[in-house]
C-alpha cells in the first residue's frame, strides 16, 4: 500500500512537472515571441509536423515489420478432435475380399511445433533493398512539411507586425493631428484663420482614428491566425515583438545564385520515389525466380477411446523439408505488371523534367518580384524622409502665417501615406525574399 501511495505521488509529479514545462514555455512566448521563437515552437508543436514525426515512426516499424520475415518463424498448434464415427478403410482380407474396417481411435489430440526458414522470396528481397528508401521518404515528407511551415509562419508574422505597425504610426499620426486641431483651434478663436481651419483638423483626425480602429480589429484575427499555423493554444496569450531596423537589414538577398532543381526537397522526394519504382520493375522480374523455404515439424500425437486416458500416451513424428514454389503460367499477368512498373519509372522521368521546367519558372518570377519591391521600397523610404522634411517645412511655414492650413493638411496625409507605404513595401519584400528562398531549397529551419 505504502508503496503504491509513492508511486502515485511520483507520476502525479511528473505531471506537475510537465504542465509546469509547457506552462512556463508558453508564458515565454506570452511576454515577448520574436520571429524564431514563433518558428521553433511550430516546429515542434504544428500539428503537421507532429504528424510527420509519426509518419516517419511508422514508416520505420512497417520496414522492421517486412524485414522480420527473414528471420525464422517458429509457431505452435494444438488440437483436440472426438470421432463420432471413425472412419472406415476396405482393408483385403486372407481371402483377398476386402473388408470394411473402421480405424484409429475415437479421441485424438494432437501438439505440434513448426519452424520455418526462408530462404529465397522476392518479397522480402524487395523488403530489403527498399527499407532506407522508405525511411528517406518520411524523413524528406518531414522536411517539406517543416519548410512549410517556416514559410507560413514568417509571412503569418510578418503580415501580423505590419499590422501593428500600421496601428502605431497612425496612433502617431493621431498624435500630430490632435496638436494641429488645437493649434488651428487656437488660431481661429483669436481670429487669426477661419473656422475651415480646424474644420479641416477635426476631419484628418476622425479620418485617421476610424482607420486606426479598422487595422486594430484586424491584429485579433492575425494572431489567431499565426497561433494556427503554430500549433499554439488559441486561448493563450501570444505577444510577439520584432525590431524594425534588424527586419530593414534582412532585406538583402545575393540575387547572383544560380537555381538548382536538385536542392529543393519537392525533387528529392521525386528522386526517392524513383528508387522505390525502379525496386519495383526489379520486383516484378523476380516473380519468374522461385520462392524457396525450408521448414521442421514436431508433432505429439495422443489416442485413445476413452477421453479420460487419453493423455496416458503419446507418439510422436518429426520431419525436416524444403519447400520450392514456381509459377509457371500466370496467363500474361508477370509480363503486364512488369509493362506497368517500367511505364511508372517513365512517367517519374517526365514528373522530374516538369519539376525542373517549374523551378526555373518559379525562381525567375520570384526573384523579379523581389527585385522590383526592393526597389520600390528604396524609393519610397526615401520618399519617407522627403515627405518629413516637407511636413516640417510647412508646419513652420503654417505657424509663421506663410502657408494656409490646406497645405498642412496635404503634407500631413502625404507623411502618413508615405510611412505606412514604407512598411507596406518592406513587408512585400520580405515576403518575396522567402518566395526567392523557397525556389533556391535554401530555407533552413
């Protein structure tokens, strides 16, 4: 009892310990989630990959389950059996007259024990040679399902913190319009402007405000979203955090590389699956070779009439065999599914030459892509800072009664346009440079 009671607390422990894990796991990403944080936690709680892991698992017992045939199969049988009427042999008398005789016992029980030994079979030659493909398959389906899921979750993060940005640089914005509002206010009542002035104020500022709400309602549903393609609790709370000059600096990209259809995984796996088809023509040549086993017996046999004595005795027999199976004549079927297997390799070739032709495709159109939003994004962060420089002009332009309030106005909604522009097209950027990534094979994880 008492040590039942020790082993309880030691298993409810464990537990405590475990949820204190995973609890203190999740209150790290709840205070701040950087880009590689959210991806490692996808890594290894995305149920997709999960799944993945377990595939992989599977594939490797399905292989030592082919593979354990090769090994010797012992097996035991018993048997109890009760005639009610034995069965009757013509057996020839002295005379030559043959004679109904009625033979055995009426109780038979019967223990055997086999072992069985193969010795040549295509099946488990097949087994055999394809055992690391089948291995390398789940483990490269796991690989494309990470990259996946790197993929998706840098864009769900990135899609997420331009959001948040939007929502600060208009909460800024909210900020200068505010004091413009009061300045103009101030300027009308001491009859310096009319009211169109802070007219024009109040609605750049209702403008603004409505449009910060309608992006702040969307950061809900964004990191709904990323916490999906995470694996995370929808329930918990997720913080990320980013820094916006390290996320200008990953901008860059060697545009000078060279695609190789060879790196990425989408070929590998075709590449595998070729191995396994072209095992299978092998296979299908092998069904003319003979399937070859050897095999011993050992056999206790027990009769007797009466049941009660019927263990009393026992005769035993054993034997030893080889045994040699060859199909002959099959009607054909051999030579088709040997047809069948060889026209599967060929399609498998013309599957690789149509990834090849869709990899360059996908690169060219990926990297133009990325090189016309880097340039974009140039331009309009330079633009960015003309259109600050030209609001700052204007203001003090404004306060000392050179300009009129309209050019105010004009030069504020062109900074506010021309920031959330700016983030706009760096998001666009790194969201092709993954695109530019992807096409090389060179996402790592």
């Amino acid at each position: 009892m008492k040590n039942s009671f020790i082993s309880f607390l030691f298993v409810l422990g464990c537990l405590l310990s475990a949820r204190i894990q995973a609890q203190k796991s999740n209150d790290s990403l709840a205070k701040q989630a950087y880009l590689p944080d959210c991806i490692q936690y996808a890594l290894s709680h995305q149920p997709v990959v999960r799944q993945s892991v377990i595939d992989q698992e599977v594939a490797e017992r399905t292989v030592q389950s082919s593979l354990a045939a090769w090994y010797p199969q012992i097996a035991a049988g018993y048997n109890l059996q009760h005639y009610l009427k034995l069965p009757v042999t013509l057996i020839p008398n002295a005379n030559g007259e043959r004679i109904p005789t009625a033979l055995g016992a009426q109780n038979t029980s019967t223990v055997s024990f086999s072992l069985s030994q193969s010795i040549f079979s295509r099946d488990l030659l097949l087994a055999s040679q394809t055992a690391d493909a089948y291995r390398l398959q789940a483990a490269q389906t796991t690989v494309n399902n990470k990259i996946n899921v790197v993929v998706n979750v840098s864009k769900a993060f990135y899609d997420l913190i331009l959001t948040q940005r939007q929502v600060d640089i208009l909460s800024e914005d909210i900020t200068r319009l505010q004091r413009s509002l009061q300045d103009a206010t101030n300027q009308y009542q001491g009859g310096i402007v009319d009211k169109t002035d802070p007219q024009r104020a109040k609605i750049a500022l209702n403008n603004s405000i409505a449009q910060r709400k309608q992006y702040n309602d969307l950061i809900g549903s964004k990191y709904q979203t990323l916490k999906q393609l995470m694996g995370y609790p929808p329930n918990s709370q997720l913080t990320v955090t980013y820094d916006t000059l390290q996320l200008a600096n990953e901008v860059a990209l060697d545009t000078l590389q060279l695609v190789n259809p060879q790196t990425r995984i989408e070929y590998q796996l075709l590449q595998t699956q070729g191995r396994l088809l072209n095992a299978n023509v092998r296979y299908n040549r092998w069904a003319y070779l003979p399937t070859v086993s050897a095999f011993g017996n050992y056999n206790l046999l027990y009769q007797n009439n009466a049941f009660g004595q019927l263990y009393t005795q026992t005769f035993p027999n054993s034997l030893i065999g080889l045994s040699v199976a060859l199909p002959i004549f099959q009607g054909g079927r051999r030579i088709q599914q040997l047809k069948i297997a060889e026209l599967q390799v060929q399609r498998l070739d013309w599957d690789l030459a149509s990834l090849t032709s869709a990899v360059d495709a996908e690169y060219a159109q990926a990297l133009a892509t990325y090189k016309g939003n880097l340039a974009n994004y140039l331009a309009l962060r330079e633009n960015q800072l003309l259109a600050e420089d030209v609001y700052r002009i204007i203001n003090l332009q404004y306060r000392s009664g050179i300009k009129t309030y309209l050019d105010v106005t004009i030069a504020e909604a062109d900074l506010r346009t021309s920031r959330l522009n700016v983030f706009n097209a760096l998001y666009q950027v790194l969201i092709t440079k993954l695109d530019v990534q992807r096409a090389l094979g060179v996402i790592r994880f």
